[in-house]
C-alpha cells in the first residue's frame, strides 16, 4: 500500500478538527491495537484513510475520497492493509510473543560415561 500524500489544505482541516476535539483524544487510536497517528489505512480492500486520532474508541481519519471528511468510526475489523508512517507495511496488533519450549537440563543424560 501506497502512503496517501495529505495537501496543505487537507493539513488544515485536520488540525481545525484536532484543535476543536482536541480534549476528547485517547492516547492510542484504538485500544489493543497498535494504530498510531499518521498511519494509512485501507479500508475494505476499497478506500484509503489517514490516522489522525483516537477518539471515544474509534480512529479518527481523514478520508480524502469522501471530500476530505473527518470521522471517528470503528474500523479495526474492516482494515484490509496498513502503512506505517515511514511507508513500511505492517499488522494492526503486535504479533504474540512467541514461548519457547527449553527443556531443562535434568542432567544425567546423553552424558560421556
């Protein structure tokens, strides 16, 4: 996925609704993700949006194909792709850590007689 290039005046609307919503943000775009603002998103294998906060639960993007509307909408289910902020791809959860099974040395075994 391509990132989507933000106009100035696209910048502009972003930071008008970031200074009128500004108190309401959550730290983290969606809780048990690891969205961060500036991220590209598609949507539905359809349309591209760009992070610009996290709001009551929500992404808050900007959506450039719908005339530049701000939503905040739930769209963790329905993302299809994501590219980080320097052009990377990358998945909306952290892989889970992997367990590693190590024996303990027992002793006693395959040791020289």
């Amino acid at each position: 996925m391509e990132r989507l290039t933000i106009s100035p005046e696209q910048q502009t609307i972003i930071d008008t609704f970031k200074a009128e919503q500004g108190s309401t943000f959550d730290p983290e775009p969606a809780e048990g993700t690891n969205l961060i603002e500036g991220d590209d998103l598609e949507v539905d294998n359809s349309w591209k949006v760009r992070v610009i906060a996290g709001q009551w639960g929500c992404v808050a993007c900007i959506i450039p194909e719908w005339g530049d509307i701000i939503l905040p909408i739930g769209l963790v289910p329905y993302i299809t792709d994501r590219a980080g902020p320097n052009g990377e791809t990358m998945p909306i959860y952290d892989p889970p850590d992997e367990e590693t099974d190590n024996p303990s040395d027992e002793g006693g075994e395959g040791g020289a007689p």
